[in-house]
C-alpha cells in the first residue's frame, strides 16, 4: 500500500498489477506497460521510472524470471474519481511489480512512501505527518519511508508515533528485504 498527500490530508493507495494476456517466456516481443487510474504526468512518469528499475532489480534477484521484460503488465491506481500525481508511489509501485513478478504476496500490515531513482535510491517525499495518520486511520503498524525524511518523522507526536514499526531507507534493496523476507533470505 502507498501513501500519498492530498489537498484533504493523507491517504492510502492500493496499486494493483496483473497481467494483460498469457505470459511466454520464449517470446520474442519484449514488455510493456499500461498504467491508468487518473493519473498525472509525474506520477505516470514514476511509474515508469519503477517499472524500469523493477525489471533490474528482479535481473539481480531472479535472474531467470523474465516475466517483467517480456509480459504485457497493466497497473492500476483504483480510486479513479481522485487526481492522483506526484513521484512519491514509485516505492509502492516497484513492489507491485516484483509481487506479481515472483508471485509473493507483500506483508498486509504495511504501507510506504518515496520516490524510487532508476539506480533504486529512495528519495525524500512531502506530507509526512498527513501520510502516517493515513496509515493509522487503516491499521497500517509497519511503514516505510525514505531515510532522508527521518527529521519529518521525529517532528511528530508521541501519540501519532506510538506503537509504529518504522523502516527508513537508502535503496530499495531495503524495502525488498522488508516486504519479501522469505525471498531476500
């Protein structure tokens, strides 16, 4: 799950993906990618940007796993009545990928937020305080955010803090660990 801020406060975002048709591995059509969801330019842009690193980083995990360089992936952000922009989904984005890449469910207890590099640094985001009271209001007790908004987070209330499992990181390599422990083992 995603964080996202808004004009009316923090919210959670569900980013789905799956496959558009049958996946062959022996195919000689490389991948696409389809992303819908009322989605603005900077935030299709990071999509992209996560797709591509995704497809490397799974290079790196799963050398054999060709299901990102070859298949026909669509991602979608529900909630389509809701302008959704901004980079800061690329996290969530590039872990929506690699679940369906190597068909592992994500933890259900977490949530994160950050601009993802094409080399998988994380990068600082905004609306901290609004995007931790997102997660709450879900039931959200594990986040990840970058490691650069760790001043953000200290700021807050003991009270919107309390009882948190919180992640701060560098790279995504970080986050894939957290999300994925049996896999990065």
């Amino acid at each position: 799950m995603g964080l996202a801020w808004t004009a009316m406060g923090g919210s959670t975002l569900y980013i789905e993906s799956i496959l558009k048709m049958p996946f062959v591995p022996s195919s000689s059509k490389p991948g696409s990618l389809d992303m819908t969801g009322h989605l603005g330019k900077v935030m299709k842009e990071s999509g992209h940007i996560a797709y591509t690193f995704a497809k490397a980083f799974l290079m790196e995990v799963d050398p054999d796993n060709k299901l990102l360089q070859k298949a026909s992936l669509h991602v979608h952000v529900p909630e389509g009545a809701t302008p959704k922009d901004g980079p800061s989904a690329g996290c969530t984005i590039v872990t929506s990928l690699l679940s369906l890449a190597l068909n592992k469910p994500i933890r259900q207890n977490l949530a994160m937020t950050g601009e993802v590099s094409l080399t998988g640094k994380v990068l600082p985001v905004g609306g901290i305080k609004e995007k931790i009271i997102a997660a709450r209001r879900v039931g959200v007790d594990c986040i990840v955010l970058p490691a650069e908004n760790k001043k953000d987070y200290s700021d807050l209330p003991t009270f919107i803090t309390e009882g948190l499992e919180v992640h701060f990181v560098e790279h995504y390599k970080e986050i894939f660990s957290i999300v994925f422990p049996a896999v990065s083992e």
